[in-house]
C-alpha cells in the first residue's frame, strides 16, 4: 500500500496506490481509508483512488487484494490528519446587566471533539459555551456573563480557551501566557495644578482605554517630579474594559498619614501605564458606578450640636448609583490608618442624591480622637461585581 502525502493539515487529499503478487489474478481492489473496518473504496481493475480526509487524527488505512481463488490479504499505510486551531475575541469588553453578549470566535482544520470554555484568573472554568463534535469550519459562541449554574458572574477579566481531542490526547488553545503585556500610555484628561480634597475637590483623572489595544491592565500613581520616586500608587495593574474611566485622589498619603505634601523644592506628578491583556480575555464590566460624590460638612463637631455644625452634627456623603446594590461606607483615621466606622446599606436602589451619613462615632459608639479622617465609599452587586472606590475627606474638631 502507498499514500501520498501521509500527513497534513485537514482537509487532507491523499492519493492511494497499491500492488499485489499471486500466482492467479488479482480480482479485487479495496480500500479502507479510516482504519475501521468498512471497505469505502472497491475496484475489480485498479487500487490507486484518492481521498479527502476531512476530520482529523491519525488513521490506519487497510489496502485488501482478492484473488480469483478467493483468498485475500491486506496492507496498512498510516495517514495523519492534522488539526489547525485558532481563537479570537471579536469584541472583549462588555455589559451583561445591559443586555450585551460577547462572542468567542474559534476555527478548526478538520472535524474533532470541541470544548470551549471561559476560565477565571484562578485557572478555574466558571462557563462551558460548547462540548461535542464539530466539523471543519469557523464558529461563534455567545456568552451572557453567567457561569454554568446561569448566575451572574462578577466585573473582571475572564480567559476563552479551545480544547479539542487528536487521536486520544487533548491539545489547547490557550492564548494567556503567549500575548498580552505590551506597556503604553493611555490618553487621560488636562489635570488641574492645584486640587482641595478639604472642599471636596479631589484630583479627576479620566483615561481612555482603547480599542486598538483592547482591555488592559492600568498602574496608575503620584510620585515626585525631581528626584523621580513613586509617592502613592493608585491602581497596581488592575484590569479595566476598553472606555472611558475615572480614578481620584484624595491628596492623602497611605504611609504617614494625613494630607500629602511634596518635599520643599518638590512637585507631584502624575503617571499612568496600560499594559494590554492576553488576546483571549473578556472583560465583564457590569460593577456598579458611584458618581458625584460629596461630603457636607468637610469639618464639623460631632459633639457639640449648637456649635458650628446643625442641630444632628453628621457628616453626610451624597452620591450617585447606577444599579442595585450594597453600599459600603468605610471610615479611616488619617493618622493612625485605623479604620473606626464600617457602615452598610444593603440593596441600594439606583438613583441620585442618595445619602449615607457618619456622625463622628466609631463602632463602639464613642466619638473619634480630633483629627483627619478619609470617608471612602464603594457599592457591591449581587454578583460581587466591586465598584471603584470613592473618597472623601473630613476634619473632626471639638
């Protein structure tokens, strides 16, 4: 038995051949081109035949001659029939809780037992979007955000992976480790030369992540413009959706607590870095948005009601919500970087003007120490989706 070629990618055309002694005449030709028993081809004249091979793995093709006595014997010529695989993500940035899909984009060479899956960072699969057979061809499967269970999973990034079997063994299609990781600079808003975290007016910086690049990584942090030094970091490579986000700073340093103040002769500087995600990512980026946040008043005396502050001395922080969800506010002491105050809605309604008020006592019901406190703010929806953290700063004195 002859073949050529014996291997290559699906769909894969071999032409087979072949040739036989007797000491009678040779009456029949067959060809089994799988390896499976059933005799596809027959010719009572000639063995050479062709064949295309369209799904893959590797294949024992049988050449049997009969005789005019009635005795047969058989030849085998092993064909492998490869597999090229491929993924794409046509769009990997979207909504679910606004009705959006993505879609994972996957191609094979040649018919195989398929699985598509999405993985978490952890390496655990959260959502199977298919599981069987699939012949040659080009394929989109769309995914909701669910995982299998069809519960929402949280913001964040997510990996697609194609898995297929070839002749018992399985092969992947795993794009994580292999792309992604090129550093750029996002576009982002003019900052302004002077912010007052005191009067609710914190540093605004709104970037861009695009398109072009696709879902990033951002770092993001203040450092000193002279001597070149990292001061505060505000985001260390967290992912973040193609669009348009807004990150604050709240003038406040996380080591010694307190107003930050560059050294004398010194300025702050801002830096930003996006560093692209692997090819195979989807970003779900349904977390809740908190917006036009603020604190009112910035310095009061909890203690004291006929003072300077209103007859129930609170300070109480205005926001917006754009879905349902817990809302968290957090109270920090400047100075010592102990959190006092831990205070929780659950199930917050989206709308504007909303309120949640401290009134200068820690969670032991006793008044906190004078002194510089960060209010910070973030709202968690049922599928553990986190917002961005929303500051604001107030003064307690007595």
């Amino acid at each position: 038995a002859t073949a050529s070629p014996t291997s290559g990618n699906a769909p894969l055309t071999v032409s087979f051949d072949g040739s036989a002694t007797d000491d009678g005449t040779i009456v029949l030709w067959e060809w089994d081109f799988e390896g499976d028993g059933v005799f596809d081809f027959s010719s009572p004249t000639s063995p050479a035949t062709s064949h295309v091979y369209v799904d893959g793995g590797i294949f024992g093709a049988a050449l049997r001659v009969t005789d005019d006595a009635g005795l047969s014997a058989t030849d085998n010529i092993e064909i492998v029939a490869n597999v090229s695989a491929s993924l794409s993500i046509p769009d990997d940035t979207f909504d679910p809780s606004a009705g959006e899909t993505a879609a994972v984009g996957t191609s094979i060479s040649g018919g195989v037992p398929v699985r598509v899956f999405l993985r978490d960072r952890d390496g655990g699969i959260v959502r199977t979007l298919f599981d069987g057979f699939r012949p040659a061809g080009s394929y989109s499967d769309p995914w909701d955000g669910t995982d299998d269970g069809g519960l929402p999973l949280a913001s964040g990034p997510y990996f697609a992976v194609l898995e297929y079997d070839f002749s018992g063994e399985t092969r992947r299609v795993d794009l994580t480790d292999t792309t992604g990781g090129l550093r750029y600079n996002p576009s982002r808003n003019r900052l302004p030369g002077i912010f007052r975290p005191l009067e609710d007016d914190l540093l605004r910086v709104t970037f861009t992540v695009p398109s072009s690049r696709g879902a990033s990584e951002i770092q993001a942090f203040v450092g000193l413009f002279f001597v070149d030094t990292r001061f505060v970091t505000l985001l260390e490579r967290v992912p973040f959706g193609v669009g348009s986000h807004t990150i604050y700073w709240d003038g406040t340093t996380p080591t010694s607590g307190g107003i930050a103040q560059p050294p004398p002769g010194d300025r702050f500087l801002f830096g930003i870095f996006g560093f692209t995600l692997p090819d195979n990512v989807i970003v779900v980026q349904s977390a809740p948005v908190l917006s036009a946040v603020s604190v009112e008043p910035n310095i009061f005396d909890p203690a004291t009601p006929d003072f300077l502050t209103p007859a129930d001395p609170t300070a109480v922080v205005t926001y917006t919500l754009d879905k349902t969800a817990d809302v968290e506010l957090t109270v920090t002491n400047l100075t010592t970087g102990v959190i006092v105050r831990n205070i929780v809605e659950l199930a917050v309604a989206p709308g504007s003007g909303l309120t949640i008020a401290w009134d200068g006592r820690a969670d032991n019901g006793l008044f906190v120490d004078k002194g510089d406190y960060r209010l910070t703010l973030r709202a968690v929806d049922a599928a553990g989706g986190v917002s961005i953290n929303r500051f604001a700063l107030v003064r307690v004195f007595y």
